[in-house]
C-alpha cells in the first residue's frame, strides 16, 4: 500500500499551517542545537534538514507490520525526546515519522521534545518536559493510552521500529533496550538510594547480566546528578565502576559527582582511581592537583 498522495499533502498543509502559527525554532533553540518543545518543521529547516530528509527518504516501511499499527492505534499519544546532537536520535527520529506518516496518526497525538548534552541539563529540556520520566538514553519514544505509559522504546529498537510498536500497542510484554538502567532506576524509585554495602553488591550482581557497558549506567548517573538527585546518581555511578573496575573514565563520572556535591575528599580518592587506571591522563592530573593544591 502506498502512501495516499491525499493525505500527505493534508499532512504537508497542516505543517504549514502549524508552522505559521507555532515558530518552528522556540526561544532556547538555535541551528546549533534545538531545545525543548519543538515543531516537526524545525528538523525540516537546515542544518537539521540534511540528514532528517535523507534518512526520512531512504526509510523502508515494513508496510505489512504498518497497516497493523494503523488499526490498533486509537486513542494512544506518543512523546519523543531526542538531541539534535545524538547520532541515534538522527538516525531513529525520521524513521518513526516516516512511519507514523505511512500509518496516518494525527500530528496532534505527537509530542517533540528535544533534550540537550551539556553537563548542566544532560538529557534534559529547558522547561524540564522530561522530568518523572526517566530519560537517560536518546531517542525515547513513549506511547501513552488515556494518559498511562503503555510502553517506550529506548534510542533503537529491539527487533524494529513496526514490530516494536505494534508489541507495546497489543500490550505484549516488550522489554526495550537497556534493561540495566530501567531496573535500576525503577529500583531506586522504589527504596532508599542510601543501599548497605550488602545490598549494593546484590544490586550489581543482580545488574551484571543485564549491563551490555558501561556507557549505560554512566548517562543515567550524569541524568540523575543534572537533576540533583545526588544520592541515586552516586549509587548508580558506584554501581558501575564495581561492574567494570578497570574503565577510568566512570570512575571520573562518579568523582565529578563526588565534587559537584561537595564531597571533596571522596572525589580526591576518585580521581586517583582513574588516574591510576590511566597515569598519562593529563585532564585527571590537572583535575587532581587542582583540588589537592586548593584542600
């Protein structure tokens, strides 16, 4: 089934109309970088158009899996977070358009919300959209019915883009990637951050088969600790480096925390973790002597 050439045009008029009465760059974006709630059109402009259009265009619709997402879609909504930074979120977002474009879903039912990398707001949006909802990893993509969370996919898909959203709209079980840091987070929620030494050594052993790297559990501390969450952020953080003890740079993730809550001795004793992990790191020298010379 092709596109209807119809409806597509209905779609191209109603960007024009939504453009002209939303600006497609809000007040925190730039052609830099695009922050917080934006317009399709803002990909749709350069220097964002240049890879939204060629990914958009070269997308295959599973057409087959399509038409199914096309019946079963009703009153569901669907929230993207992404960075214009983020190679993932380039390469995943015009895809799912292009899908949700094959599949007619009314633009209304689409919320974008773009999320910045800076270590002030990593993975968050200037008027914080993203709060409650556990962004760590970009693209996310959240499907909601009658305002519940029905099910997300997280920066790729498990088997693909249809077969994923279909799984979450027929309320099959759907674990989506990064199964490490979503059983975390979740654990956290749910309990003290502040774990005994027992129980965080269960905790990372409990991890350990789910953890793919240590880049995972790395972005959601940096997310928890932009968030001033610092307790949860250290647990995490310290979960990590014991997962994967020779990795220097988690241990400088987890003593710049340390620093940015002002516990100074404890990111001292950090650094020179990582920096015995890597002796000719000149940053963790400079970082290091910075803070001895200064105590």
């Amino acid at each position: 089934m092709k596109l209807n050439i119809s409806f597509a045009l209905a779609c191209t008029a109603m960007l024009i109309s939504c453009a002209s009465n939303k600006p497609a760059l809000n007040k925190y974006s730039s052609t830099k970088m695009l922050l917080g709630e934006c317009h399709r059109s803002a990909l749709e402009m350069q220097p964002y158009k240049t890879w939204f259009d060629s990914i958009y265009v070269n997308y295959k619709v599973d057409t087959i899996t399509a038409n199914e997402i096309s019946h079963k879609w009703k009153s569901e909504k669907l929230e993207i977070f992404m960075g214009t930074w983020c190679g993932d979120s380039r390469r995943e977002v015009p895809r799912i358009f292009k899908l949700l474009d094959y599949c007619r879903i009314d633009p209304s039912k689409i919320k974008l919300i773009m999320v910045s990398n800076t270590d002030s707001l990593y993975k968050q949006s200037p008027e914080h959209q993203e709060r409650g909802k556990n962004i760590f990893r970009v693209p996310t993509f959240i499907v909601y019915d009658n305002g519940t969370e029905k099910g997300r996919i997280i920066e790729y898909p498990v088997i693909s883009l249809e077969n994923d959203l279909i799984s979450i709209l027929t309320d099959t079980t759907y674990q989506p990637n990064y199964k490490a840091g979503t059983y975390l987070i979740n654990t956290l929620n749910k309990s003290s951050a502040s774990l005994s030494d027992d129980k965080l050594n269960s905790l990372t052993e409990k991890l350990k088969p789910m953890c793919k790297n240590g880049a995972e559990l790395n972005s959601l501390g940096r997310m928890l600790a932009a968030n001033n969450d610092f307790p949860k952020s250290i647990t995490t953080l310290k979960i990590n480096t014991a997962l994967y003890p020779q990795v220097s740079p988690l241990f400088e993730t987890l003593a710049d925390v340390y620093l940015k809550n002002k516990e100074t001795d404890r990111a001292i004793k950090v650094y020179q973790q990582a920096l015995n992990l890597t002796p000719d790191n000149t940053r963790l020298k400079d970082k290091l002597n910075a803070l001895v010379t200064t105590k």
